[in-house]
C-alpha cells in the first residue's frame, strides 16, 4: 500500500504542519529606495490630488516669505518721512497716517490667514489621500493573506500578521501627511527665504547661510544612526503583540500550569528590549533639536553684528525673521527624519508580506464544475515535506474507491493530519499526485474542490455572530430548515434550544460563551449542512463526552453513507466500523485492514487499541522493539 517515510519534521502547526515560530528578533537595513518607490506606487492613483496640494503649499510659503519682507519696509518706512507713514505738521510735531498703517497691517494679517488656511487646506486633502490609501493598502493584504499557503501561516505568529496589516499600515496613513506638508512647505519656504535673503541683502545673506553645512552635517549623521533602532523598534513591537495574543488566547492554559511568572518574564523581556531601541531612537531624535537651537542662535549673533554694521534696522528685523524661517525646516528634518525611518521600516513590513510567495494559481482551464464528483481518491508516490530535506511523507501510495470509510490512526506526529492536508490542498506535494476520480487535484479550482469536502477539525473555530449564522457558514444558501436539520443530525439542536435566543444566540469571540463540547457540536453541523462529497472528521469526536460521543457517531455513520470519508481518531474505539483502517508510524504505513482483521494480526493496532483499556503505553521502547519485531 504505502512506503512511508521519517517522521521527523517539525511540529504540527495549527493545520498539521510545521509549528509556528515567533517574530523577527532582529531587522536589516532598510531599503530606502525601494521601499519610497513601492509606497509611491501605492499612492499613484492619488498624484492629481499630491500635485494640487503642492501648488497650495508653494502658495503658502510665498505668503510666508512675503510678510518679513513687507515687515521690514513698514519698519524703515517710520524712519522715512517720505514713505508717507510719517509726516510732521507745520506745528513740527511728527503724526502717524493710521490709514496708511491699517491699510499695510491688513494686507499684512491677510497674507498670514491666507498662508495658514492653505497650510489647513493641504492638511485636509493629505488626511484623505492618507486614509484612502491605508484602506487601499489593507484590502491588499486581506486578498494577499487569502492567497498565501498554509505553511505562511505555519511561519508566522498571528501578533506578528497582526502588527503589519494594521500597526504599520496606521503608522504610515498617519504620518504621511506630516511627510508631505512639511517636506513640501519646508522645501518651499528654505528656498523662498534664500532668494529674499539674498534681493534684501546679499551681506546678511552670506551671514545667514555659513550655519547651513554644519546643520546638514548634523542631520544627516543622527538620521543615519537612528535608522537601526526604528527598524529595531516595529520588529519588535511585532513580537510584543505575539506575545500578547498568544497569552490571552490561552490565558487559562496559562494559569493552569502557573505560567504567570514564566509569560510575564518573557513580556518584560521582549518590552526591555523594546524599551531600550525605542529611548535610544528618541534620545538620537532628541539631540536634534537642541542642536539646532544652538546653531540657529550663531546664525542670529553673526546677523546681529553685521547688521548693526549696516545700520539698517528693517533689514535686521526681516533677517531675523528670514532666520527663523530659514532653520524652520531643518529643525523639522530631525522630526521629519525620524518619522520617515518610521514609515519605511513600516513600508519594509508591509511589502515584506505583500511579496512572499503565494499559492500556485490554478490552471486557466482548471475544473470548476464539482457536481459530477463521485470521491475516488488516489495517491500515486506521493512525497511531502514540511522541512526542506526533512521528508515526512515518502512514497505513499493509497487508492480509495467512492463511498469507503478510510480511517487513519497512528501516534502523534505519524502524519496523519498532514495526509488529509494535502487532499485539502493546504499544502501542495513536493513529488507524485493525488487524483481525484482520476483527475489531478492541481487540475481542479482549489475553491471548487474544497466546496466539495466537508471537515470537523480537532481544534474547533467559530467566529462572532449567530449560531445559525455559524452553522450556514458551511453553504450560504442553506434555508433554516436546513440548519435545523444539520443541528438536530448532529445532536446540537437540544442545546441550542435551552439558549436564550436559541439559533439566533450570539456566540462572542472564539465560541467561549459555550462549552467545549458545544463548539464541537456546532462544527459538526456546519459540515453537514455543506453536503460534502467527500468527508473528513479530525479528532471529530475528541471533545465531547462518551454519552455525546455515541449519539454523534451515530449521526456521521448516517453522514458517512454514500460518502468517501477520512477519519482521524485517537478514540479508536469510534472507528471499528470503518471499511479500511491504515496505521500509520513515523509517516509509514505499517497496518492496513478493517478492524477485525487489524485484531487478529496482534500488531501495532492491536497494541495501541488494548493500550486505551489496559492503560499499557504501546510506545515505550520496550514495547517499540516488540512492534517493529512483530512487523
């Protein structure tokens, strides 16, 4: 029947397959230039709008720009009696033209609301470019994490999933447009100032812009060094939501075994860390500004001194004003910079995900149509490995003819699990072919061909909603009747009833506000209600009482009829009836037979059935060397 393979390979994950490991520890360098131009692509649907906010921000800073210069003459024009600010009676005494003055101070206050309502007009528009992008970006990943292979998901811890699809997608939608606005404003103001500085007083100027090399220098060098702990700080921030998640979804597990100590130094462990990448970035982030302060008041001394030189106060009071704006945007880099690392290591994140390797698509002609499906299945030298190098399944070959009964028992890690993974194309084989009433099943659409299987997991999942809504979750046009019909074939419909709101009770996350056996009930009726062609139950009866046990095995007797059916159990007492039992031992096929047959042998499954009366542990190695002696 079958030549198995080893049984070493990693644990079994959440679907059968390689355990889950924890997030990144560490982080690379970023790739600044491929990570700016994925993020732009993203946003290129939005360019029309980037470019009008643009021209509102040029706009904005030529207000800005205009007002000091405007300053400046109103300041010299009182010292001109000319000017006509000033002018002196024939009394000698010098009055003030407070037309004039109020004429010049509106325009003046004019250009500063104008300045500030284009600043809030560019704000508003980047919000909303923001926003549609994060919601652009998600829907991305949600079709991506659709399309990725069982064995991601094997890799990668769910906090760690988590993190990306919405911590770093938030810290980008949120902080593009302190990006944009004050790239594109500071942009706009250093070069505005530079050209004033230079059309008021080239001398000043010069003054003005010897401080310039050593801020540049400064930026760059913190900039440089921060980068690391911001890549450091979201790697980790993914292992801290890891933690938590893994912690409260098994919070009773935890205290159980008195793991609170054990969790909470592993929290703190990975929160110290965390700690630490983030007080170094901010304290890197931190010298910046002090820093510039200092060197923006060099600036002011040198402006000062010439200045008086001068002799020209409208010129000195513009220049301190051109000064100040003139730092403005190099005192932001080091905001703006801290930012921008921010959003690349998010970036980094994100594109991470969206280009790892997924599914192999099906065939443009690939079978669509599951109506004629009768359930033979075939495995021709089947190979399969979770682990490079790591073979778990090697060579098998199984037939079963539509409507048998396959059971499948075997230790913990025999591969059982991962056989009917591999019908459910979780995973795709490494060699050989599994046929499905002789057609390959990479030839069949993988949602048609799983529309026409029926699983009940060990691990019971139902989602937040109504139980009838968790039952027709199975087929979506499936009528209430037919619910009802699916809870009462598989013993659910009494329970159901004492509810408060019987099939309309709303089940909270996870299915906890129901027992155990409950949840395993309901998954048995959402599998029913599907009307599969092909049946596989894994451990379907592994949480429920022996009373239940019995009135659900009676139901999947009454299921399995007509049906090609897989049975995963551990209770091997629930398969006596299955037309074929295979055993399976460090991914080989040892035993194949029906129950009675399997008895007689006095093998393996002999062994492991008396086991779970006589208490006797068919695996100690004594017993081992008896097994392999006796095969």
């Amino acid at each position: 029947m079958s030549n198995g393979g080893q049984s070493k390979g990693p644990r079994p994950g959440p679907g059968g397959g390689g355990g889950r490991r924890g997030s990144m520890a560490g982080g690379k360098p970023l790739n600044f230039k491929k990570s700016v131009s994925r993020i732009l692509k993203d946003f290129k649907p939005l360019y029309g709008v980037f470019i009008f906010v643009i021209i509102i921000l040029i706009a904005s800073a030529v207000f800005s720009v205009i007002n000091p210069i405007l300053l400046g003459d109103f300041t010299n024009a009182f010292r001109d009696p000319s000017s006509g600010f000033v002018f002196i009676e024939s009394s000698g005494i010098n009055r003030v033209n407070w037309s004039l003055v109020l004429t010049r101070f509106i325009i003046m206050a004019a250009l500063f609301f104008g300045a500030a309502f284009l600043s809030w007009l560019a704000e508003f528009l980047v919000v909303k470019v923001s926003a549609d992008y994060a919601y652009n970006i998600r829907k991305k990943i949600k079709l991506k994490l659709d399309k990725m292979p069982l064995s991601y998901f094997d890799k990668h811890t769910y906090g760690e999933i988590l993190s990306r699809g919405t911590n770093d997608v938030d810290n980008i939608s949120r902080n593009m447009s302190t990006i944009i606005n004050q790239t594109i404003l500071g942009i706009s103001i250093f070069v505005g100032v530079l050209i004033a500085m230079f059309v008021t007083s080239w001398k000043l100027a010069l003054v003005a812009i010897a401080i310039l090399p050593l801020t540049v220098i400064l930026t760059i060098t913190i900039a440089k060094h921060s980068q690391k702990e911001f890549m450091k700080y979201r790697l980790q921030l993914g292992e801290l939501n890891s933690i938590i998640e893994e912690n409260y979804a098994g919070f009773k597990i935890v205290k159980l075994f008195n793991k609170e100590e054990e969790t909470i130094k592993r929290f703190n462990e990975v929160s110290e860390k965390m700690m630490w990448s983030d007080r170094k970035s901010q304290w890197l982030s931190g010298f910046i500004f002090p820093s510039m302060r200092f060197i923006n008041n060099l600036g002011f001394i040198g402006v000062s001194v010439v200045g008086g030189l001068i002799q020209n106060l409208g010129n000195m009071i513009s220049f301190f004003i051109f000064l100040q704006m003139f730092q403005q945007p190099f005192q932001q880099i080091g905001q703006i910079a801290n930012v921008i690392q921010s959003v690349l290591a998010s970036g980094e994140r994100i594109y991470e995900l969206l280009d790892d390797e997924e599914m192999s698509p099906d065939p443009i002609d690939a079978i669509s149509d599951v109506t004629n499906v009768k359930g033979e299945i075939d495995f021709n030298n089947v190979y399969f490995s979770y682990v490079k190098d790591k073979p778990l399944i090697q060579n098998f070959n199984l037939k079963v003819n539509q409507g048998d009964s396959i059971a499948i028992v075997g230790p913990t890690g025999a591969g059982k699990t991962t056989i009917v993974n591999l019908i459910m194309r979780f995973y795709e084989v490494d060699a050989g072919e599994i046929l499905l009433d002789g057609v390959d099943l990479r030839d069949y659409k993988r949602q048609t061909l799983r529309s026409s299987i029926g699983m009940v997991l060990q691990d019971t999942w139902l989602f937040s909603g109504s139980i009838k809504e968790n039952i027709r979750y199975g087929r979506n046009d499936a009528t209430d009747q037919e619910i009802i019909e699916a809870a009462k074939q598989a013993h659910a419909d009494h329970f159901i009833q004492t509810l408060p709101e019987g099939y309309d009770f709303i089940l909270n996350e996870d299915g906890t506000n129901i027992s155990q056996g409950q949840r395993q009930l309901l998954t048995i009726a959402r599998a029913i209600v599907s009307q599969p062609k092909i049946l596989i139950l894994d451990e379907a009866t592994s949480s429920v009482d022996t009373r239940t046990e019995l009135a659900i095995q009676d139901a999947m007797n009454r299921l399995m009829k007509g049906r090609t059916s897989f049975i995963i159990a551990h209770r091997l007492s629930t398969i006596k009836k299955a037309k074929l039992i295979i055993v399976m031992q460090r991914g080989e096929i040892v035993e194949v037979g029906n129950h009675e047959e399997l008895l007689e042998r006095d093998g393996f499954y002999a062994d492991l059935y008396n086991a779970q009366f006589s208490g006797r542990n068919p695996l100690a190695p004594q017993e081992i060397e008896n097994d392999n002696n006796k095969l």
